[in-house]
C-alpha cells in the first residue's frame, strides 16, 4: 500500500509518499481521528470518538468504542 505523507505531503520537486506499515499506521490514523462525515460528506467516514471523550468511563462505553473501531476499519 502507498500513501501520501501528511502533513509533509509536498516538496519543492517531488511528492512525499510512503509504504507499507507506515502507510497503513498513517491511513488508520487518519481515518480513526476523523469525525464521522468528514471526508466529502461521505457518511460512513470517520468515527464517533471525539465526541466520546470526555464522557463517563463504563463498559457501555467500552463496548460503543470498540463497535466504532471495528466498523470504520472494516
């Protein structure tokens, strides 16, 4: 897999891009910190955990983080 580097995407002559396992750590990185919607209005997009948090440490909440993880990755 290869990927654009970001934030230092762009140089003087050349684009910055990267492989492998860092390309997939930075796609998940992105992907996992995004809000849901974000990219272009697509609506499944990014996830839900900025919003989760500051609330309340429980297994529900647990169990909302993990589901948000494992949906957006899939």
């Amino acid at each position: 897999m290869k990927s654009i580097a970001f934030p230092i995407m762009f140089n003087n002559t050349s684009t910055k891009i990267v492989d492998g396992h860092d390309a997939t750590l930075q796609n998940l990185k992105l992907l996992l910190l995004s809000d849901r919607g974000g990219l272009f209005g697509d609506p499944y997009y990014g996830t839900i955990l900025k919003r989760l948090i500051f609330e309340q440490n429980n297994s529900i909440l647990k169990d909302i983080v993990v589901d948000a993880i494992y949906t957006v990755i899939l």
